[in-house]
C-alpha cells in the first residue's frame, strides 16, 4: 500500500515535470543510471498494480451503474444477463489489462526514471534500494493484501448499521429527483397461504 502510494506520487510529479518545457539536464553517471533501472525493477509490480487499477476503474463505475438496472430485470433473466456482464467484464480486462500493464512499465523510465535522476542523489537511491530489498520491507509489502482484508471487513462491520440507512435514503431521494420507480425490494420467498379454516 505504501508502495502504490509512493508510485502514485511519482507518477504524478513524473507528469508534471514532462509538462514543463524541458532545461538542458545536467549529464547522469552510469553509474546513477544503473541504480535508477534497478529501483524501477523492484517498482516493477507496483507499476504492473496502478496499471490495472487503471483499468479497472472505468469497469467498477460501469458495474455501479449497471447493478440498479440490473435489480430491475425480471427475476427469470437476471442471473443469465449477470453472467453475460461477468463473461463481457472479464473479457475486457483480459484485454486490456496486458495492453495498460505493458506500456506503463515501457513508459517507467523516461517518467518515473527521469524523475529519479532528477531529483535523487546515488546515495539516496542506494539507500531506497535497499529499504525495497529489505527482508522486513517484503514481509511488511507481503501483509498489505491481508491488512487491507482486516481493516476493510472490521470497518464494514462496524459502520454498516450506520450507513446502510443513509445509502437507502440517498437512493431513494435520487430515485425521486430523477423521476424514476424505485428497483422493486429483492423478492424473498414466497409466504404460505394461510390455512383455510374447516
């Protein structure tokens, strides 16, 4: 997590230092040149992430946008056409990831590299290097997956009562700004009919 968060930083600041007009820069050693590539190596799967954030990121705005209409389906074609939306998702990503993912590890170097040799000295670069390849940095990078799982599953618990009404209401007031019927209640089981009485 720290990590994409470092990356995201340098990406942006990658973009804004290509966006100003370029001065003649001061020549880099090969030495500074090797230290950058292998930064850029052990950024290598951060980089590979943020790229298939990227992707994703359109498809969840589409999902959201989907899923009322969705609700709104008769219940006998809305497991075919979730399958379908699922099968079509997939298909993009598959897609689309690879093609993002690839190019923006071409592009690392003459943005985040050149941004390295900008602004950081070897020595700092040595010393990024090795926090990167430290046992306890791999260990730390290891648990993000699960530390993110045990914070997001406590505060879901936690302030789900607490949301879940506003979220109805929020729904409910743009369902009447927007003039539309509200998604009918997810049907639950059929009730019994009561007993006829001899």
């Amino acid at each position: 997590m720290l990590k994409m968060l470092v990356l995201s930083a340098a990406l942006v600041a990658a973009s804004v230092v290509q966006a100003q007009a370029p001065a003649a820069a001061p020549a880099t050693s090969a030495a500074k040149k090797e230290l950058v590539a292998k930064v850029l190596k052990l950024q290598q799967p951060a980089i590979e992430a943020m790229a298939r954030q990227l992707v994703e990121q359109p498809v969840r705005q589409m999902l959201q946008q989907a899923g009322p209409a969705l609700q709104r389906l008769p219940a006998e074609r809305r497991e075919a056409v979730a399958r379908d939306i699922e099968a079509d998702v997939r298909k993009f990503f598959d897609e689309s990831a690879p093609i993002v993912t690839t190019r923006a590890v071409a592009l690392a170097p003459s943005t985040i590299g050149a941004l390295l040799e900008e602004r950081m000295t070897e020595a700092e670069l040595r010393e990024v290097i090795s926090i990167l390849e430290s046992p306890a940095n791999r260990k730390f990078q290891q648990l993000g997956g699960e530390m993110q799982k045990a914070i997001g599953e406590k505060l879901v618990a936690e302030t789900r009562g607490e949301v879940e009404g506003k979220v109805r209401a929020l729904d409910q007031t743009l369902v009447r700004r927007l003039g539309i019927t509200a998604p009918a209640p997810a049907a639950s089981a059929p009730r019994p009919a009561p007993a006829k009485k001899p």
